[in-house]
C-alpha cells in the first residue's frame, strides 16, 4: 500500500502541480450562466438608448479568465460557485416575477434582474451578485478598448509604461541636471547632520 504523501511527492517531481496545469473549472451549464451574466454587466447603450451586447471577445476573454482562476482552485470552491452559479441561474421568479431561468432572459431583462439583484435590501442578493461580477469584470477591462476607457494610455495592463523622458533646462547639459538633484538630495542629511 503506497503512503498518500509519496503519491503526492512523486507529482510533484514530475511537475505536475495543481497550479501549473491548465484547468476548466466551470461545467458547460455553469459557463453558459457567466456568460449570460458577463453579457448584461458589460451591455452598452447605443445613441437610440437600445441595448448593445458587448463583442463576444470580451465576454469570452472574461468567462475563460473566470474558468482558468476556478480550474486552478480546490474542489470545494468550484462546488461553491456551482451553488451560486445555481442560485443566480433560478432566482428570477423570486426578483423580477420572470419564470425563466437568467441565461434564457432577454438581455433587458437579464440586466433588469441583476439591477434588482444589486439593489436588493435582503443582503445576500448582492453578494451573490458581487461574486460574480468582480471575477468577470476585472478580466474583461484588461486588454483592448475596454482597457482604454478606463483610463490607462497602454495596450494592456502587462505592458511596461511609457514615461516622459527627463528635458534639461535651456542650454544645460543633462550630466549637469543629474548631478544637481543628486546634490539636492544629499544636502537634506548633511543639514540634518549638523
């Protein structure tokens, strides 16, 4: 009978840590249910005040971060967010009086149940909104467009910034201008030393 810790060991020499292996961790349904749901929190309204889905990559790219982050978690996470996947997916009758699961709503709709979700007095409706929201939210603002109108003047949240480069003043030498605030630095302790 082989020891539960040589087991474990002998993966580990091998390298296959739960960590480094790419993993799914949301089922077919479950991915169906954040999609849904990725798809009313990033909606937009064109100039008619329709409605607007987001691209499909941008919910793809959330929805995949949403499932690596899940595959790479312990089995009783993924069990958890199976249960809220759940709770989100059937509470429609209960908030909004629609007898239709969230991911078949209409897109109105669906952003009309997780409005009401947020705003709920009962304290666990948001939560159970919260959870959702942030793993797939985060995601989807980093790359791209949805990048940019955060705010942020790169391409992606990985890429090194660009600063603005060190202008001397009219007709100095930059060795000048280095050595300047060098010694600008260096005469605070010598004040203080003495």
């Amino acid at each position: 009978m082989e020891d539960a810790g040589d087991g474990g060991r002998a993966r580990a020499a091998r390298g296959l840590d739960r960590l480094d292996r790419p993993g799914r961790g949301l089922a077919p349904w479950t991915r169906r249910v954040a999609r849904s749901a990725a798809e009313a929190m990033l909606c937009d309204e064109d100039e008619r005040g329709e409605l607007v889905p987001p691209g499909a990559g941008v919910c793809e790219r959330a929805v995949a971060a949403l499932d690596l982050s899940l595959g790479q978690a312990s089995p009783e996470t993924r069990r958890g967010f199976a249960v809220l996947a759940v709770c989100l997916e059937i509470l429609p009758p209960f908030v909004i009086g629609a007898f239709r699961r969230m991911s078949r709503l209409p897109l109105g709709r669906r952003l009309a149940y997780l409005e009401a979700l947020e705003s709920s007095r009962f304290g666990l409706l948001p939560m159970l909104l919260l959870a959702f929201k942030v793993p797939l939210c985060i995601p989807a603002f980093e790359e791209g467009a949805e990048l940019a109108l955060t705010g942020l003047d790169r391409e992606s949240t990985a890429a090194r910034r660009r600063l603005p480069a060190l202008r001397p003043a009219a007709g100095a030498p930059l060795a000048e201008v280095a050595a300047q605030g060098d010694s600008a630095r260096a005469e605070p302790g010598a004040e203080g030393a003495a």
